[in-house]
C-alpha cells in the first residue's frame, strides 16, 4: 500500500514523522516477530525438503542396483584380437574355449554387365520391359473422392476385401488420377482400389523365403532404381559403375540361405542374373569340434564370439570369460556412497550447532547492515533448524537397522550376511550408521560367489535394497505431509498451512498498524490545527494592542 504523502510540523516545528516512526516501531514488534517465525518455518521447510531431495537419489539408486546385471558383469579376452573377438554376457558362466581353425561366413555377391549394355544413369526405366507395378489402397467407409497416380490410359478397379473385382460407380480424372465416387455409393468393409503405377522389381533375399518388390514410378531413371535397389529394407547393397556399365549386387548378411535371385524376364536380363547366387557359412572348430554358422557373429555359453579373419595355420585363439570383479564391485561402492552421502546430511542436520540468539533479520535491520554482515549473521541464523528433530533420527535408525537384518539363504554361512562380506555399520554410532566397506573382503566375496551377493542385496523378502527402497520411501512420505515436496503448493503440507495463517496474521496486523498509524497523524493534524488558530489569535491580539508599531 502507497502512503499519503504528508506534511507535519508546519505549526509547531515537531517533526511529528519521525515521532510517528518511533511509534510505530514499537508497534510493529507483533508482525516483526510473525515475519521471523515464519522466516524460521521456511528456513526449516527448505532443510527438510533437503533430506528428501537425498532421500530420493538414495531411493533410486536401490532401485537401479536391483537388476541382476549389476552382480553378474563378466569380462573376456582373446588372445588374438585380430582373428577373433569376445564379449561375455551376463549369464556366461567363468569359461574358455578354444578356436583351432575358422573360415568366414561370406554374402551373396554378384557383377555383371547391366541389360548386356547400353545403361546409362539416365536411361528410362520405362524402357526396360520390366513389369508394371500393381499397387492397392484400402478404402474406407463415407470416402467420396481420393486421388492415385495410375500409368497413363491405366484406369483403376475395385475389388472386394477377398480379392474380387467389384463396381463402384464413379468418375475418374485421367489427367489428374482423383477418383470421384457417385453421389449414394455404399463402399464395402475392406474394399480396395487397385491400379497400375510405374515399374516393378521383384526378388528373393532367401532361399524359399517370400518375394520382395521394389517400385519406381513411370518416369524414373535407371539411376532412381539403382537407389530403391540399394534401400535398408532389401537387404541389398547395390552399386552401378556407368564408366563400365557394371552392376554390384552384395547381400548385407550371410550364411548358405543368403541368396540374390530375381523374378521376371526382364529383370533377370537387367541384373544379368538368370538363376540364384548364395553366400558361404562360416565353419569353426571349438574345442575340437566343428560348426557351422551363417553369420561371423555367434553365441557360445552366453559369450558372443566375432570371426574376422579364416586361419588354419595351426596357431590358436584362446577365448576366456570371467567376473568382473571390480565393475561389480564399483556398483555396490557406488550405492554405498550415496548411501552415506545421504547419512552424513541428516546426522549433521540433526548434530549441527542452533544459535537461537540469532533470530532472522526484520527489514529495519537489515537496512542497518551491510552484504557482508548479513550473510554472516544468516549463515547462524540459519544453522540448526533440523538439530535433535526425532524424524531424521528415526530414519537414520531405520536405515541402520537394515543393513543388519538383511540375509540370504546360502550353503555358504559365511556369507549369509552383509557385514560378513564385508559391508557393516562399524562400532561407531556417532557417524549416524554409516557403511564401512571392507574392499579385500567383498572383492573376494564376489569372486567367491556372485549369485550369493545377488541374493543379500536383492531377495524380495530379506535382501537389503527393498528394504532401503521402501525405508527411504516411507520417510519421504513423511517429511513431504510435514513440508511438502519441492514446488508443491502451501495447502497440501502441514508447514505450508501453518505460512498461510502467519501470512493472514501479518495482513490483519497490517492493516491495524495502518490505521493506527492514521489515527497518530490525525491527533498530530488537529494538534498543528489547534497551534495554527492560536497562533492567529495571537497575531490578531498583537496586532489590536499596537504590536509592530
């Protein structure tokens, strides 16, 4: 609110503004102290929604380290990158293998020279005999006009949705292709329109495998074909040299049952192929025995095994999988990090210092002071607000609690439990219960026994993550019915509530200071106004009994 702008003491020479700010200093304490309680009430908001902000990375990262493929990395080598690659998957058990002899898998390749001769890029593709491509267009129901792009004095049909050609009465615009149907014309479910547009290429890409077809309309290039031809949905890689009039056909996979092989006259003529070309299967002999593979790229015992080069000089390729111990273990550290990490913020919130001497600063005050001193004097305003609170100390409890209930069945009694694979909470209660980890023991637990850590960190009923998860989870939902989660509005906490009745408090006592204020300045108006006639009675009287002569 603006205030009036006012001139005192023009009778009687008290500055009756500053007067009146003293008087009013005193009584604005109320709201002064309404605006630091509610300062404080925020300050403590902002460090619990702190603690939950951790609370929830925690939360997610026991989530994360749930899934089994953080127990059970693998790593492997090859003697001899160069002939033969390995990568182990998760389930691949601590194996090697041998590779005494390899031959590669090959593709489907084929060169020849185009049409016999005389191709060019630019040649029209219209003029090479092939077959005119038949293309449908499924109608729907209400359709009253669409167009198509038939071949030239090609007009389209219909036929029913088994195939059968049906009239539908229409007009048909050669020049433009818009089919227009006749006013009242009922189209039937799954009826199509078919009609002949440009030219065709049909193909196999596998041996008894279904044809495949590319189209180009009526008036491309030959060079418009290489390029359909050469699509990522063929399976084909293909290449024109229009210096030597050569065509390349490669397949992109491998493997016996890899083929190139074209359907039609035509098309056989342009590819100069009249049969079927087929690639090669790559033969490896393992441990002794042979196999044979389609493709460079196998499975063995969940470890997939790359071929680069065919070898049968007598050298070998040892192929070994094994833990991998540290990537393992640099998962479980992780966790245990943030875990701490999220420990060591609600035990020093809980343990930090409370100045209560330093109360916020009231807007007056912090005219009086500079930047400097400010922040240093928020800095201990600010500090504590969590101290000794019984919400982050039982939470601290939980969570400590958990790392010394959680067990896995196991043969193994020595490692049926966290702290004996070398996680425990240590002796020292006033670190809040943070892990200490053993590095020598839970390595060595690992290569032990990976599916036994799996189990201490994971089972469903007694493994430490759900627990956490759900730990974590339960006073997340307590602090955010306290104070709310970040952005969330005043009304749906009980912190937020409580700002919402000092701010109504603060606007109640505002207002009464307000008209207070008014009421100090009307005395002072009719004190100046009293001052002002008895100052003109006293000029008058003055001047009646000769004054001035």
């Amino acid at each position: 609110m603006t205030s009036p702008i006012r001139f005192g003491g023009l009778a009687s020479g008290i500055d009756t503004d500053s007067i009146i700010k003293q008087m009013m200093q005193a009584e604005r304490i109320p709201v002064d102290r309404l605006e630091q309680k509610k300062q404080v009430t925020e300050w403590r908001r902002d460090s619990y929604r702190e603690v939950n902000r951790s609370l929830l990375a925690l939360r997610n990262s026991a989530v994360d380290m749930m899934f089994s493929r953080n127990y059970y990395a693998k790593t492997a080598s090859s003697s001899d990158e160069s002939r033969v690659s390995v990568v182990a998957g998760p389930s691949s058990g601590n194996a090697s293998l041998t590779i005494n002899s390899a031959t590669l898998a090959t593709s489907a390749s084929h060169v020849a020279v185009a049409n016999g001769g005389g191709i060019t890029n630019n040649t029209a593709v219209s003029t090479l005999g092939l077959e005119v491509g038949i293309r449908k267009q499924t109608l729907t129901a209400g359709t009253t006009e669409l167009t198509v792009k038939p071949l030239p004095n090609n007009p389209p049909t219909f036929t029913d949705k088994d195939g059968n050609a049906i009239s539908l009465a229409h007009t048909y615009d050669a020049a433009t292709g818009k089919i227009t149907f006749d006013s009242g014309v009922t189209i039937p479910e799954g009826a199509q329109v078919v009609y002949e547009a440009g030219y065709q290429v049909r193909f196999r890409n596998e041996d008894g495998g279904a044809l495949q077809t590319v189209y180009v309309d009526e008036n491309a290039k030959f060079k418009d074909l290489v390029t359909a031809m050469n699509g990522t949905k063929t399976g084909i890689s293909t290449f024109f040299d229009e210096a030597s009039g050569q065509i390349s056909l490669t397949r992109k996979s491998t493997g016996v049952k890899s083929i190139i092989e074209f359907e039609g006259t035509a098309a056989k003529t342009l590819f100069g192929l009249s049969g079927s070309v087929a690639g090669t299967n790559a033969s490896v002999d393992v441990n002794g025995i042979t196999l044979t593979q389609s493709s460079n790229t196998f499975t063995i015992d969940n470890m997939t095994i790359t071929l680069k080069s065919s070898f049968n000089d007598g050298t070998k390729v040892n192929l070994s999988a094994a833990t991998d111990t540290q990537k393992i273990f640099d998962g479980i550290k992780g966790f245990v990090d943030k875990y701490n990490e999220t420990i060591d913020l609600m035990n020093n919130k809980t343990r930090e210092e409370r100045f209560r001497s330093f109360s916020p600063l009231t807007q007056a005050q912090r005219d009086e002071l500079s930047e400097d001193e400010i922040k240093k004097w928020e800095e201990k305003a600010m500090s504590g607000m969590l101290r000794g609170d019984t919400i982050l100390r039982g939470t601290m409890d939980n969570l400590r609690s958990k790392w010394s209930s959680a067990t896995a069945a196991s043969n193994d009694v020595e490692m049926s439990r966290l702290f004996q694979i070398g996680l425990s909470t240590g002796a020292d209660f006033t670190n809040g219960g943070k892990i200490e980890l053993n590095e020598e023991k839970l390595k060595a637990a690992i290569e032990k026994d990976p599916e036994q850590v799996y189990q201490l960190f994971t089972d469903a009923e007694t493994g430490l993550l759900p627990q956490i998860r759900d730990a974590a989870k339960d006073s997340r939902d307590t602090i955010t019915r306290i104070a709310g989660a970040d952005g969330s509005g005043s009304q749906t906490h009980s912190m937020g509530k409580e700002m919402t009745d000092i701010d109504s408090r603060i606007k109640r006592l505002n207002d009464l200071l307000i008209d207070k204020e008014n009421a100090y300045y009307r005395r002072f108006t009719a004190m100046e106004t009293a001052m002002n006639q008895a100052n003109a009675q006293a000029a008058s009287l003055s001047q009646f009994l000769g004054g001035g002569m």
